[in-house]
C-alpha cells in the first residue's frame, strides 16, 4: 500500500522534479505534489511524495531526511491526514450573516426635514 510522505524545508527554487528525482532514488514513486502560491507559481517550500511501499516510505524517511537539496537541509514525515476546516463565503459558510450595515437608501440629503417649513 502506498504511504504519503510530508516533504518539508525544501529550496523555492527547487522544481517538482528535483523532488521527484531524489525520491527516485529509493524506489518506486506513486506522485509527487510540489505545492505552488497559486498567484506566483512558486514554490511554497514543502511537497507531498507518495512512495509505492511502506517499506519505500520508511526507507526514504531514513535516508533523506536532512540531506540537501539545492542547499537546504529538507525534513521528512509521514504525511497527516487532512484536516476539515469550514469553507468561508457562500451562503453557507460564511459572508454578510445579514449583519446590519446602516442606512441603505438614498443620499444624506433625503432624509433633512424639508427647508420649506
């Protein structure tokens, strides 16, 4: 059965398959995931790598963790599961919750007494 591994410290310069390639090394790779800021496309600094085996796994975790990987010292882990975190926005999750945001009609001038009177 396939283990999930949390690949942490890595360089932000450091691609996807630099990672891949020193995962290789151990053996058979299931997937690697490089996490990326979605507005940069950058690295975040840590990955997710799938080893075939938990033997695989157990051995890439002994092996490689604190090797260098262009000049940072990366740290290994079994990968935990993921945490459900409630969604923000929607109708649902979050939003405007009706809250009371003060006086919604016309300008400042409509609501003056007449000058008239």
């Amino acid at each position: 059965m396939a283990k999930r591994l949390f690949v942490g410290n890595i360089s932000f310069n450091s691609t996807e398959g630099d990672v891949l390639d020193l995962f290789k090394q151990i053996g058979n790779v299931a997937s690697c995931n490089l996490i990326v800021d979605k507005f940069t496309s950058k690295s975040r600094g840590f990955a997710f790598v799938e080893m075939a085996t938990d033997e695989e796994a157990a051995k890439a975790i002994a092996e490689l963790s604190g090797k260098e990987l262009d000049g940072r010292a990366i740290v290994i882990s079994e990968a935990r599961p993921r945490e459900e975190r409630p969604r923000s926005g929607g109708y649902e999750g979050g939003g405007d919750r009706g809250r009371d945001r003060g006086y919604r009609g016309g300008d400042r001038d409509d609501r003056r007494e007449p000058s008239y009177r």
